[in-house]
C-alpha cells in the first residue's frame, strides 16, 4: 500500500495548502479518504478522480468533505457514479446532498462494521467527535494502515489501531492548549496512542496552521520517536 499526503490541515488551511484528504494505493484499489477543501485539485493531478474505487470518509465536517460537491459536477460530466462510505448524521447538510446526488452511491457505516473495497479489508471504528465519527482500519498486501480520523481519546482506541504499520493520526493541538473535552487529540497523546496501540510509524496530521509544527513533534517525540508530521505532496509506503 501507498498512501498519498494530498491535504493534511484542518479546520482551514495553510496558504496554499489543503484540508484533510488522503489517497490510499493498492494495486488497482484508490480509495479516497476524506476529501476536504482544495483536495479534490491535487487528486486530480494524480489520477482521474472517477477512476476512485471509492471515497470513505471519516465523518461530514467541512474541512473532511467541502470538495465533494465539485467532485459531483466532474463526475456527472463522466457519467460516472461513485461509492461513498460514510457514518450517518441526520443532521448534515452535505450528507444531504450526496444522498440525493444521482452520481453517488452512499452506504452508512457505523463502529464494528467491515466491507471489502478492490483487495483492500476495511473495518470501521469509534471515534469522539461533536458529530457522528469514526476511524478506519484497512488490510492488504499482509501490511496494516490505521487512520483516526478526527478524535480526542476514548477507551479501546488503542486495541483497535494494534499493531498499525502505519498509524495516521489526528494530533491537532500542543498539550497547554488540549483539555478533556476537546474536539481532537494532542500530539503528545496521538504518540501515546501510537505507542500504547503498538504501531511501528507514526504520521500526526489535522495540523492547524495557528500551532507551531516544531512544538508538535517535538511533544509526539516524547511519546513515540518514529514519527512525522504530515506534508502535503509526500507518499509513504505503508
């Protein structure tokens, strides 16, 4: 497996930069993980975005999904339909329009679900966000590719992500400025969990261009040594 750095901030991004988004390859299989603003741009000089196997997202936050509706126009110029998988929230205004988008293909997921995409083995896992949320854990080519998504700490989160070789993690914030009932993890607790969860590499993205990059390494480092930060264009064998 390959996974493709496209967008890495969150909520907003850097200049010239990109929300979350990310490209998983295997063989054939692209899966397209969140597509956030400014990513749909940077898929595109990649690959052709309907030739994805499909999109998955982590949960319907903007900074996760504002380019699905100009994927929708691309592809209803292609005359393609694309799978989306996507936790249910009622209360989506993006949801909404792709339910209703003749080119998408929607399926709920929710924690304890598995599908299979291509080659890849996908199982879905909890998250703790202000809206319905999970992680995802993909198998392939005997390698283990885990990615929280958007989350703050929550029992289990480690017996899920065990023994990831590569851990992708939502590590937002510096440790003064995370508390208990933050929308995310700190970097420092994303090290933890990659550690505790006995991953063998570490990737901290969601990076919020307020916080110095410098001071979140260095508190993961702490924590867990094999780790980087995120950067938008880089590729990491998984």
């Amino acid at each position: 497996m390959k996974l493709h750095l496209l967008g890495v901030d969150g909520p907003f991004p850097c200049s010239g930069g990109a929300t979350s988004g990310y490209l998983l390859e295997s063989g054939d299989t692209l899966i397209q993980l969140d597509l956030g603003s400014g990513v749909l741009a940077r898929l595109t000089a990649r690959t052709a975005p309907e030739s994805l196997t499909a999109v998955v997202l982590s949960h319907w936050h903007f900074d996760h999904c504002a380019d699905l509706p100009v994927l929708m126009y691309r592809l209803q110029a292609m005359g393609a339909v694309m799978p989306v998988y996507a936790p249910a929230d009622e209360h989506s205004a993006m949801r909404k329009v792709v339910a209703e988008a003749a080119c998408f293909r929607l399926t709920d997921v929710a924690p304890g679900d598995s599908f299979s995409l291509g080659g890849l083995s996908v199982r879905v896992g909890e998250a703790r966000h202000p809206v319905p949320a999970v992680g995802y854990r993909v198998e392939a080519e005997g390698r283990v590719f885990g990615y929280t998504g958007d989350t703050n700490t929550l029992p289990g989160l480690a017996d899920f992500y065990r023994g990831c070789d590569l851990l992708l993690a939502d590590g937002l914030f510096p440790a003064e400025n995370w508390t208990e009932e933050k929308p995310h993890l700190s970097a420092e607790l994303a090290g933890s969990l990659a550690a505790d969860a006995g991953a063998e590499r570490l990737v901290i993205t969601h990076l919020n261009p307020v916080f110095s990059p410098a001071l979140l390494l260095r508190e993961a480092r702490v924590r867990f040594p094999d780790v980087m930060l995120a950067a938008g264009g880089k590729v990491i064998d998984v």
